[in-house]
C-alpha cells in the first residue's frame, strides 16, 4: 500500500536537534493525539522503530485512508504517486503469471494492492505491523467482497515457512520505517521460492537531500545525502511517535544483493506530463526535475 513519507520539510540539518512542530495541526490531527512536540535525530533500534511504526499507524489508519483512499482504491495496485499502476508496468509479471501464484504484500495497510492481485487470479497475503491498518482492509474486505488473509507482524520477522511464497511486493510499505532493512531483505529471500520476484518500492534516497515542500522551497539540499541519522517524532515526554530511516541507493543495492537476489531492474517513475495533483512532497514542479520514487526489481537466485 502506498504511503506517505513524512520526513524531510521537518527534519533537522543536525543529528539530535529537537524543535517545536505541529503546532499548528488540526485539532483532531493525529500529530495532535500522539502529542507530536518536536523532532529528533537519533538511533534507534529495530524494537523502537516497530513500536513507533505501530504507534503511528494504529493512530493514523482511519484520517490516512480519509485522505487517500480515493486514489488509491479499496482494490488497485499503485506503485507511488507518480501513478504508476501495476496493470500497466507489469513489474510482478505478465498477467497469467499472477494466476495462482502465492503472493505476499507487505507493509500491506489496507490492502488494496493484495486485493487487486487476488481479483487476477493470485493467492494473496496482507501483512502489516499495524492494527489500525489492518482495520482499515478488512472494512475494504466488507465494501468490495474481496477477502485476502490479512497478519499483523512485522517485516523484519515474518511468520512464515521458507519458500512459502511466488511474490512478494510491497508499495511503500515498511522497508522505509524499519532500523534493519537488511533483515527484510533477508526475510523476504527466506519465504520466496527460487526464482521468486520481489519488487519494492521506496521514497528515492536523494529526496532525503531536500525538504518535503512541494514548491520552490523544496529544491534547495538542506542536508547531506549520506546522512543516515534516523528522522523521528516524538512526544513531550520523548516517546517516539513517528520513525523513517534512510538508505542510500549503494545501501540499497548492497542490501538486496547480500540477501541472495538479482537486481534486475530499478525504476525511476518520471512524472506524467497530464498529473497536476500534488501527493505530500511528490509534486509536477519537483516531479520535472528529479525522481520521486525508486522501484526495486529482485529475483531471487539459486
């Protein structure tokens, strides 16, 4: 499922800088009833960051899909906000490589993209760390008739036998909030069969250079590229809220292929000329100039 990274127009250029935010959100926000009080730059480890994934999720599903759930569907597949749809790009496989094909989304929020999948055919699996989310696609379940197993666990240990799994794929689902990204790299060879595709996609690490303005603002660097310090929300007490961890595109790759999978293909969306919706920090003006998402294309050897 496609979501919105946060980090960027809040991040501090200096690790451990806290500053005052959300001080102007709704009243209703969920910035608001997790009292977001600033931002720091510090480690964290793989148990805070599921925590605070948790956290924010469960707090966020119901505005998340309030604000999204249009573009994205109760069953499409779209990989980013450049509007590149899975029936279109075909990054899985051709369409009857998907028939009976046993697939795993993670990071699945509410599971519009497993649903799309089961409707060609696919055995589909949703897995997210959050039970808000997971609320949220059992709700799309009762409104289109489309039910796919749905787990709650997280991407760093998935609850499942080796070579469980034809797919896997996962539109910006949890590989961006996790400490170890390399553990899901890791855990996803693990289910996959050999031979097995894993596409993923992921906010383009050099969005982490700049803020998460959409205009002009948004075109200065602000920060290092090789600045790994993880961005965190926390409340007044210092109780993470929010976590996002950035990887460069070397990480990336070194990642993917330590794990035991072939790079195959990385795809950078450009922007439809015809697109003037703004999506958070994806936007026609940034959009012109520099990509917005990275697609990672993986086949699993041996």
């Amino acid at each position: 499922m496609l979501r919105v990274t946060r980090s960027g127009g809040q991040r501090a250029p200096a690790p451990l800088a806290l500053f005052e935010r959300g001080k102007d959100a709704p009243v209703d926000s969920t910035e608001k009833r997790l009292s977001v009080a600033a931002v720091a730059r510090r480690p964290m480890s793989s148990a805070a960051s599921t925590a605070a994934s948790r956290r924010w999720w469960d707090a966020d599903a119901e505005d998340y899909q309030g604000e999204h759930g249009a573009f994205l569907g109760d069953e499409d597949f779209v990989w980013c906000p450049e509007r590149l749809r899975e029936a279109d790009a075909r990054l899985l496989g051709e369409p009857e490589a998907l028939v009976g094909a046993r697939v795993l989304e993670v990071g699945c929020g509410a599971a519009s993209c497993a649903r799309w999948l089961a409707r060609q055919g696919a055995r589909a699996v949703g897995l997210d760390v959050s039970a808000g989310m997971l609320r949220q696609a059992a709700l799309a379940t009762g409104r289109t008739g489309v039910a796919v197993p749905l787990v709650q666990a997280s991407a760093e240990q998935l609850p499942f036998a080796e070579a469980s799994f034809d797919l896997a794929c996962s539109a910006f689902g949890a590989v961006p909030f996790v400490a170890d990204p390399g553990a899901v790299m890791r855990e996803v060879a693990r289910v996959l069969r050999p031979g097995g595709r894993w596409v993923f996609a992921v906010n383009h690490p050099m969005r982490w250079m700049f803020s998460d303005d959409p205009g002009p603002d948004g075109l200065t660097v602000i920060q290092s590229y090789f600045d790994r310090s993880p961005y965190v929300e926390v409340d007044d007490q210092g109780t993470p809220s929010y976590v996002e961890h950035h990887r460069t595109l070397g990480d990336r790759v070194r990642d993917v292929v330590a794990a035991g999978f072939r790079l195959e293909d990385l795809v950078e969306p450009e922007w439809p000329e015809e697109l003037t919706e703004t999506w958070g920090q994806w936007s026609p003006l940034r959009g012109a100039l520099f990509p917005g998402t990275a697609i990672f294309c993986c086949v699993k050897q041996g």
